[in-house]
C-alpha cells in the first residue's frame, strides 16, 4: 500500500518509495571542468537538405513571382504559411523542405 512521505503530508504508491532527494545543482567550476572533456562541434545551416530539391523549389517560387497563393496550388503547401515565414526564393525552399510551410 501507499507509505506516506515524512517531508509531506502525502502517500506516494508503492513503486515511487525509491524517490530520493535530488542533488544540488553542479557548481561553475565542476561545470568549468566538465568544458575541457567536451567535443567541439560545428553547426551548419540546413545541413542535409538535398540541393537538386532546393533549386526545383527556387525555381517554383521564381516561376510563381513569389505570389504564395501561386505556389500553394502548385506545390500543396500553406499559402498562409508561405505568406508569413518566406521571405525570399532560398528561404521559401530551405522551409519547405524542412516541413514547416506545411498546413498538416
């Protein structure tokens, strides 16, 4: 059955009796420390986004005029969207294919 927690006027359910106190909060010099194991890594901008794909959406919003409406009927994505987050040619396709003009 339920024990009751001796800190708190509750009963925690059997299978949470392990639940010990939480430690303190690593110091700035433990973290300091921990800095130099750590692996430097390099960010890049829409790493994996296939070029060949990049250019045929490009070339879709150059053919549109960049008129969203446009390139919703031809590509199936949000007008709306496309509208509020695309800026530009490179923009438009680097969202798209990421998944984010998408009204789903």
């Amino acid at each position: 059955l339920a024990q009751a927690h001796p800190a708190n006027n509750f009963a925690l359910p059997d299978h949470c009796h392990h639940v010990r106190k939480m430690s303190s909060a690593p110091s700035d010099a433990d973290l300091q420390a921990k800095l130099k194991d750590m692996k430097k890594v390099e960010t890049k901008e829409a790493a994996g986004l296939d070029s060949k794909m990049l250019e045929a959406l490009e070339k879709m919003w150059a053919d549109c005029g960049g008129d969203a409406a446009a390139i919703a009927g031809k590509s199936g994505l949000s007008a709306d969207l496309i509208k509020e987050k695309a800026k530009d040619a490179k923009e438009f396709a680097k969202l798209a294919c990421q998944g984010l003009l998408s009204a789903d």
